[in-house]
C-alpha cells in the first residue's frame, strides 16, 4: 500500500480493514484545517510506523459536531479538505478517513461515552458536553480504524488525560502517545483557532504561554502556594486589555484538581478568550524538588 487511501464511508473503511490486518497501525485523530502542529504528530506516527516494517499511518479529518458547545464555535469551525488530503499525501500518509456528519451520527443515534471525573473541571466546567462527544467520536474512531499507537498533541492537556482513562477503562487494546506542543517563534501554541483572530488579537495571544512561563518561573524560584500562583496569572492575563480571562489552573496533573500546595509536579494550564475565539495552552511541570528537601545545615 503506498498510494494514500481515502475513504469517506464508513463500511468501506471497516472492509478494507478488515483485509488488512497485518502490520502495526498508528492513528492521527484531527478535526483537519492542518497546521504544522498535526503534521509533527504525524511525522511521529510515521517515525513509530515505518513502511519496510509493515507500519501504517491513518488519519481522520472529522469535525466532530457533539464536542461542541454553541452550534455558532461548529459553524464557523475552519475547513480545508482539498488542502488537508495534499499535506497528508505529502507527509506520506496511508490512509485517511473523513466521514460525514450522517454517518457518523445517524438518526436514532444514542449512546455516548461519559468520563465522571476528569472531565468537570477546567475545560469541562465551561464547555459541560465537550468531553462527552470526544470520548464517544474517539471511541468510534479507535473501533473502526483499530490502531495500534494514537497520537495527540500536549496542547489539549485535559484531552489527553480523558483520552488516558478512556483506553484504560475500556479496555482499548491501543498505546496513546502524547507529543509536545509545536509553537509560533512568539511562543503561541498552534491552533486551528488561531486563523480566526484579528490582527491586534493575534498581536495579544502570546500572553498566554508568558503568563505560563511566569508560572513556571516562581515554581523554578521555590513559590508553592497554589493560590498565589493562580493570582500571579490572572494578574498576567489581566494586563492584556484585549484577553478575557476564562480560566487559570495550577492542578495535579491527573486528577486535574486545584492544588492548594504544590509538591513535585503541576499541570499549569489557563483559557482566554480574544472575542469570539477561545484559546487554551499548558505547561506540565514535572520534576519539582520538594519544598524544605535541602539538609538542614550543622
Ligand atoms: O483534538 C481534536 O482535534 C479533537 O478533539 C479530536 C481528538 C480529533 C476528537 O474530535
């Protein structure tokens, strides 16, 4: 197989998967509109998953309508297909699925996979059925394709913790790799969101990965108070006059609580919007020395 295939129905897929069973399988999972973030997680894929050895790399363009909120943030979702199916052909891609809308849902459609936990807070408090419908597109996708490896950006940190728990608690016979975030040289975390900001906006977003960097810094300096961690980045947010702050967290990194104290690691993480346009980015924080570690001097 070396000519990318495309397949848009899903029982052409399920066939022809079916025929091929051998080799091992890595699956990119995206909503398309492709920035340079989505080709390193297939770079990766392709790396994890050379031709000569049998390896395949699958991805779905799918712009998932149950992982939204207001049916506004769907319509004006950006889409590319033609130029999508180019870069991925390009990237030396083996298959890719983009199915329709009807397909997926189709009428009578009722069953949807609910994490209890990790998916209330941060992202979950403000967006309250968004995990809901990336657990159940995620657990369609990883039926039908049937990967071996699925790869997902650091960027949507919750995502990965959701998508973690997913596998492990239906017991998906797949590894889930998570690949640092790629970022503009003024430190913005790539987003298909991005394209969707005014110039003065674009002008502004860096301040979320420096209000990240501030974090880490007092973290660095021995600050471990999480509740003065959490006041130090609003304060950076809020001296952007464009940013809305939506949230600031400094939470354990997989339970995805506030922490009142820091120990030895952190998911810094934080959402602002510029307008209509929300943005998220993160900074994992491992590796901390503990507090008051030092021997005490004779
Ligand atoms: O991260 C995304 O683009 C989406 O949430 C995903 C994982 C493709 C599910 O629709």
């Amino acid at each position: 197989m070396s000519e990318m295939k495309v397949f848009r129905k899903l029982d052409a897929l399920r066939a022809f998967r079916r025929e091929n069973r051998d080799g091992h399988w890595g699956l990119v999972p995206t909503m398309g509109f492709l920035h340079p973030g989505h080709l390193e997680l297939v770079r990766r894929a392709r790396a994890d998953h050379p031709r000569e050895d049998g390896g395949r790399v699958a991805v779905s363009l799918f712009v998932n309508p149950t992982q939204f909120g207001e049916p506004e943030d769907l319509a004006h979702y950006p889409r590319a297909l033609e130029r999508d199916l180019q870069l991925l052909e390009e990237a030396g891609v083996d298959l890719v699925f983009c199915p329709s809308d009807e397909d997926m849902y189709p009428p009578g459609f009722q069953t949807y996979v609910h994490l209890e936990h990790v998916t209330q807070p941060l992202e979950g408090a403000s967006r309250p059925t968004h995990f809901r419908g990336v657990a159940t597109v995620l657990a369609k996708l990883f039926n039908l394709v049937q990967p071996d490896r699925a790869y997902f950006g650091q960027k949507d940190a919750q995502q990965t913790v959701v998508v973690r728990r997913l596998v492990k608690d239906l017991d998906f016979d797949l590894e889930v790799v998570v690949c640092p975030t790629v970022r503009e040289a003024d430190g913005l975390a790539m987003s298909s969101r991005n394209a969707r900001l005014s110039e003065p906006q674009r002008a502004a977003a860096p301040v979320l990965f420096r209000t990240l960097q501030i974090a880490r810094q007092a973290l660095e300096e021995g600050e471990r108070d999480g509740d003065l961690l959490r006041q130090r980045m609003r304060q950076e947010i809020r001296s952007e006059p464009l940013a809305e702050l939506d949230y600031v967290s400094v939470a354990d990194p997989d339970t995805l609580l506030e922490l009142p104290v820091i120990g030895t690691s952190a998911l810094l993480s934080l959402a602002v919007s510029f307008g209509a346009v929300r943005l998220i980015d993160n900074l994992p924080i491992d590796d901390l020395k503990p507090i008051n570690s030092e021997p005490i001097a004779e």
